[in-house]
C-alpha cells in the first residue's frame, strides 16, 4: 500500500496518479482508499487541515498524486442581482452553512430549508451534482484554490 505523509506546495514534476474524493472524505486526516489508477493508498495528514482540490500529496516512494474533487449532491443557488445574492449568502451565512461561494452562485449540501429559503428570495436552484470546495472559514485561510503549485 502507498502511504502518504507529505504535501506539497509546488510540484516541478510529473503527477503519477490522482485520488478523488468528496468533501467530507477531504475533511478526514487518516483515509484509506484507492487512487483513480486503482492503487490502495493510505493518507495521514495534520489533523485540522483538509485536502484540497488539486493539491498533490507525495508518497513515501516518491510518488506524485494529485487530489481531485468528487461529484456529490448539492443545491447550486444563482442569480444576476447582486443584491438579492449579497442578502442570501448573509442569511445562510447567519445559519452557519458551509457554502461555496463563487460570482452571483452559492453552493451548500441539500437541505430542503434552505433550498426553500433560496427560492424565496428568487434565486434558481439546480441539484445538479458538483464538486464541493467549500470556504474554509474566516480563520481557516482563503478558499481551496488560494493554494500555490
């Protein structure tokens, strides 16, 4: 079995393999699993540090794998007005829902409360699954792709 230990920050070679994983898989500090190549890998990482959506671990032989996100069910929350955007991520937000922002778009786990509440202020909701690459909070550093390669 691969084990992993190191993440890297900036890679100037080849990546070998990649895993992919959801978000709550992400959130884990101790996963076993298999890469997509089919290869049993087991990852122990810093606990209070998720992986992120194209961050590369490196293997104990040398190995380059990257991490990629899984599709997962989520409601994708829209709209073209700014206001009406800058009101509802104000109120999941006071509900301490995990979201991915993105511009004029929210994304949260499915609950049919805040599907509800969305809609009410007008936004169009999709249950199309995505991967989820939520924000890592005000102290948790900047967004998942803040990181450098």
């Amino acid at each position: 079995m691969l084990q992993v230990y190191q993440r890297l920050s900036h890679v100037h070679q080849a990546v070998q393999d990649s895993i992919t994983l959801d978000h709550d898989t992400r959130q884990k500090a101790r996963i076993k699993t298999k890469t997509d190549n089919g290869q049993d890998v087991g990852i122990f990482v810093e606990r209070g540090h998720p992986l992120k959506v194209g961050e590369v671990l490196k293997t104990e032989c040398g190995q380059l794998i990257e991490v990629k996100g899984a599709d997962e069910p989520v409601i994708t929350a829209s709209t073209d007005d700014w206001l009406t955007f800058s009101k509802i991520c104000y109120h999941l937000g006071n509900r301490h829902t995990v979201l991915q922002v993105g511009e004029r778009w929210v994304r949260f786990k499915p609950d049919h409360v805040l599907k509800e509440l969305v809609e009410m202020y007008g936004l169009t909701t999709s249950d199309k699954a995505a991967v989820f690459e939520p924000e890592s909070g005000a102290y948790g550093g900047h967004s998942a792709h803040s990181h450098s390669h």
